[in-house]
C-alpha cells in the first residue's frame, strides 16, 4: 500500500491546475498544464532543499510537504464555494475527425505500451546503475540531497533535476517502482507541448495532433521513456521554454518570461548539455523584448532570469563549489568540451552527430556510401575524422539502427526532417515566416551544440530535444496537405517503422528479437531482480557477496569500488530502502570530507584490494569475482 503515497504529489499537482485554469480561464488547458508542471518542479525543488537542512526527506516529511498545497487548495476552494463563485475546471477537447482520432490511438498506444515496460523494469541502464540511481538511494539514506562521500564523482557533481523527482518517488513509495515515471511523464508532457507550439505556430486542430504524432514515435524517445536516464525529462523544460517564448510572442504577457526563466532553471538543473537548445530561443527573446521596450528594459528582464536560473540551480551549484573548487567537476568539462571550436573543428562534429541517424535498416550499401562521404568530407576539412580535440568516446561509423539504448537512432524521422526543412522554405508564403523563423532557430540549436560538445558514439540520446522541437513543423507543414492526407500516411508509417523500439529494446524487450536481443525472453516472463542485471554479468557475484554479507546480520557497509562500477545493484540485494541499513564509501577523493567520522562497517566490499589489507578493523574473508569482501574478526 506504500505505493499509493505517490498519488499525493499527484493530488497537489491536481490542485495546481485547477487554481491555475480558474485564475486564467483564457488559457489553453494545455498551457495549464505546462505552468502545472514548471510549478510543480519549482516546489518540489523548494522542498527538497528545504528538507535537506534538517534531513528531513523522509516519507513524512515529503507527506507533509506535499499536503500543504493541497491543504492551502482547499481553504481557497472552500472559500470560492462558499462565496458563491463559479470554479473553472479544466476541458479537454478531443478529436472531431476520424483521421485526427487515429493520431490520438497511435499516441495513446505508444503511451500505454511505453509506460507498461516503465512499470515492469526496474533500473537497468549502467549510468543508472553507477549513479543516477545510486546518488537517490545515497540522498534516501542520508535524508539529504547534500553531497556525501563518494568513489563516483557523478554522483554528486552532475545536476541533481531528474533525480530529485525520482527520489521523491523513490522515498514515497520505498522503492524504485517508479524510477521510469518522471521520464513516460515527461514525454507525455512533451507531446502536448509539442502541440501547442504547432498551435502558436498557425497549425489547426489536425497539424497540432499530427505534431504529437511525429514526437510520440521518435525512436530514442520512445526508449528514453522507460528508462531511468534524464534526458527526456531536461527535454521537456526545454518544451515549456520554447511553449512560453511563442505564447509571449503571440500574446506579450509578462508572466510567460517568468516561466521561461523558471522552466530554464528547471531544465540546466536537469542536465547542461540543454544549454545550446535553450541559448537561440533566449536570444530570438532578446531581440523581441528590445523590440517592444528597449534595451534597457530588456537588460532588467534578462536579469531577472538569470536571477530566477541562479536560485533554482544556487543549491547544488554552491555544493559543488565547496567539494570541487567549481561549479562541476572539471573532469566533466573536459570530457565533453569540443577543443576545436573554429568551422572545420565545428564542421567535422555537425557533420558525424547527423550521420548517427543516416543509417538505414537492410541497406548497407547505403550506410557504406554515407561513410565513404563523411570521410571525404573529412578529409576536405583537413581533419581525423575521430581527432581526439572533436571527438569524446567510440569510433564514428554510419550503422543501421540499434535497438540498444545507448546506440538508439532516429534514421526516419531525421529523413523526414531534410524533407521539412525544404517544403518549409518552398511554402513560405502559405504558412508565413514565422514557421521559417521557428525552423532556423531549431536548426541553430544542433549546429551550437555542435560547437559546444565533442562528438559521442553514446550520443544520440542528446540529440532529443532537437527531434522534439522539430515535431511543430512536421504538424504545421503535414497538417497542410489536407485533401490528400499525406501526413496522417507519414505518421501510420513512422508508427510502423518504431515497431522495434516500441516492442523489442534490447534489455526490457516485451517480444525479444532471437539472437539479437541482451534478454531473450520477455521482460513478462523475467523476475524483477534479473532484470536489474539484464546489462550486467554480474548477478551471481553481486548476489553470493551480498547474501554472505546479510546472513552474518551486517547492516553497516563500506563499498571501495571504482569510478564506473554498478553500485546500485549492491543497493538492490541488500534490501535498500530499509531504515536499518547504511552502505557508506571509504575512498579517497574531493568527497572525503564528507565520510562519517563515526562509520564503523561490519563489512567492507572492494574491488581490486590486496587479501592483506585491514580496512576499518575488517580482515579479507572471500574472494567473489573481482571483489573482495572484509568481515568484522
């Protein structure tokens, strides 16, 4: 019955939607929802540093955090009723045409099937296993999302955004069932975004669905939504940043810069890497404000949004500036940071981050041929194509596409992109230049974080936002062809050709591809613990040292593993969360002053120690694979 302790963040986000809709009756109920949203992360943010102080982010103390709005709800409620006011609910309109209601089965069915598999599998993806999840359960132990000591610096250096929201979940619930939950609800959050740009844009009622259409079967979307990753959800602030900039354009209202600014702390708390897609809407806002009130006024307001990004961001930044002299982890910039910002250094990653999704399933003569003119264009520019200053992990090669989440690409829709970019500059005077306009500052986005980040043979999943923020153009410019239905074709074909990300990912596959697939059965038929270990070989070593470890009644802990290791799945088979249990590093780093000075394990496991060593009065016992494990005399 834990479980249902969820439903009360959700009964608050309830609340602020219907204030929201009554306070501005005029608004789309979509656009309610957005500032919902941008408000419920902005709260729950608050929360969180606020509990923090007093380590106090537990079961109650989220229980009572989240019941104060909803308590502060029904007073105002209750006052309306009692006033005799009418209360604005929200309305949702659906499909009036047979064809739109079509868009809106794909939607639902990609939805239903995605947030089954979120359900079902728990956390399975490594950076989950090594430190998304593994900073949650650290922050669920220490009733705190203050830095801890650590041997896996991501832990406490990368923004904490996406974590927070699962860790939420994760202390309500007392457990991880709904890890996957903040991304499905992000893509959800994604597609009505989506639609309402389209809406601002000048789509009717079939481009605004046919735009949700594009985004729901976008193939690294429909995998990151059950997943435990964070992209999908830095994606989705970026949405309600762009949703924001084109109902102020439309509209001139002053509170869409506030929740511009809000939605952008929201999203560089989520993950840096947005930056680029944030940075052409920021400047485009700029222009327009300068435009209606002047450069100083605009200035004021430009300050005031830096202001807003700097408090929601304050917290974690302030961390890291204590434990590593910086706002982040030097070590992170340096991994990503491209080192050859001139055109060619730019060139050469534009050119290798488009050619990800230039690979084409059973024609590999074509793949071949698209690698034959990356590397001639490469060799024009004067440059290696994997040249260390441009390129951060893997060896560039154009393959077809991978139902491995980390290699996942988007081949069709990136074919249907070229095609819009085109019909958007040939139908300029029958959809305006505001769609032009749209359109270039999308493009810019991948080109600035071409210039930004080194190329990464991991990288797809960072391109999400830019797949995204292209879907309004595919509903206005598809929903155009209205006598001959091209578009709702291109969407029933983009439907079928996700088929193998909808149903098959390699390591939570509902209908395993044989000889393909990491799991060869469906994640129907597997227990949730293997499925912990579906992208590990690690289970049997994980399970004999743990089980050693309970069956000696050890709840004290110290863990010496390296920078990449799945700490979570340690987490996992020794029962976490439980009150009594308390898994602490022992490790040498910026993070040391941290430890508890009073931690003294009754088990300590290590990778790669020497049998001889005494750690904290713990003498080696056994050996399990490569860890070995220290008992108490």
């Amino acid at each position: 019955m834990q479980i249902l302790l969820a439903l009360i963040p959700l009964l608050a986000f309830i609340c602020i939607i219907i204030y929201l809709k009554d306070r501005y009756t005029s608004d789309p109920t979509r656009r309610v929802l957005i500032h919902s949203a941008i408000w419920f992360g902005c709260y729950l943010k608050f929360c969180l540093e606020v509990l923090s102080i007093f380590r106090w982010v537990t079961v109650l103390g989220l229980v009572i955090a989240w019941m104060a709005p909803i308590v502060v709800f029904s007073f105002w409620l209750w006052h309306r009723k009692t006033s005799g006011e009418r209360i604005v609910l929200p309305t949702f309109q659906f499909p009036n045409s047979w064809w739109n209601r079509l868009i809106l089965l794909i939607i639902c069915g990609v939805l239903i099937i995605t947030v089954l598999v979120a359900w079902i599998t728990p956390p399975q993806t490594w950076d989950s296993l090594t430190y998304h999840l593994s900073r949650v359960a650290h922050w669920a132990q220490n009733r705190s999302i203050w830095h801890y000591a650590t041997g896996i610096d991501r832990q406490t250096s990368m923004p904490p955004g996406a974590e927070e929201i699962v860790l939420n979940f994760y202390v309500l619930t007392q457990s991880d069932r709904l890890a996957s939950f903040p991304q499905w609800f992000s893509m959800l959050g994604s597609l009505i975004g989506v639609s309402l740009i389209a809406y601002y844009l000048g789509a009717k009622s079939n481009g605004q669905w046919l735009a949700a259409g594009f985004a729901a079967t976008i193939p690294m979307g429909i995998v990151e939504s059950s997943s435990t990753i964070n992209d999908y959800v830095a994606t989705f602030w970026v949405v309600c940043v762009v949703v924001e900039c084109l109902a102020y354009y439309k509209n001139g209202e002053n509170r869409s810069l506030m929740y511009i600014s809000l939605a952008a702390g929201l999203a560089i708390l989520t993950k840096p890497i947005v930056v680029p897609f944030l940075v052409p809407y920021a400047i485009a806002l700029g222009f327009l404000l300068v435009k209606r009130y002047g450069l100083v006024t605009a200035l004021k307001w430009g300050g005031v949004a830096l202001i807003v990004i700097g408090l929601i961001n304050g917290g974690y930044l302030t961390r890291n500036y204590i434990t590593y002299g910086a706002l982040s982890n030097p070590v992170d910039f340096e991994t990503h940071s491209n080192q050859l910002r001139n055109v060619r250094g730019v060139l050469s990653t534009l050119i290798k981050n488009a050619g990800m999704h230039a690979g084409l399933p059973y024609l590999q003569g074509v793949n071949n041929e698209w690698n034959l003119l990356i590397l001639k264009a490469h060799i024009k520019l004067g440059l290696e194509i994997q040249d260390p200053r441009t390129t951060a992990v893997g060896v560039f090669h154009v393959s077809p596409p991978s139902t491995q989440e980390d290699l996942v690409s988007n081949p069709y829709h990136a074919y249907l992109i070229l095609v819009l970019v085109i019909l958007m500059f040939v139908m300029v005077k029958k959809q305006g230049w505001s769609l032009i306009v749209y359109g270039l500052l999308t493009i810019s986005t991948f080109i600035l974080f071409s210039y930004i980040y080194k190329w990464n043979g991991f990288g797809t999943r960072y391109h999400l936002p830019f797949f995204v923020l292209f879907a309004p153009i595919a509903g206005v410019i598809s929903g155009s062809f209205d006598k001959i239905k091209l578009g709702y074709l291109v969407a029933l074909l983009l439907l079928i050709g996700s088929y193998p990300w909808i149903f098959s990912i390699d390591s939570r596959p509902l209908i395993p591809k044989p000889g393909r697939s990491i799991l060869q059965s469906s994640i129907l038929n597997v227990s949730r613990e293997n499925l912990y270990f579906t992208n590990s070989d690690l289970h049997d070593t994980y399970k004999q040292i743990t089980d050693e470890i309970k069956s000696i009644g050890c709840s004290d802990i110290g863990i010496m593993l390296h920078g990449d290791d799945p700490e979570y799945l340690l987490w996992v088979l020794l029962g976490a969360p439980r009150s009594s249990l308390n898994i602490e590093w022992i490790v040498s780093s910026p993070t040391t002053r941290y430890e508890q000075l009073d931690f003294e394990p009754c088990a300590v496991i290590c990778k790669d120690c020497g049998m001889n060593q005494n750690i904290r009065g713990n003498s080696f016992t056994e050996q399990f694979g490569d860890l070995q494990l220290f008992l108490f005399p």
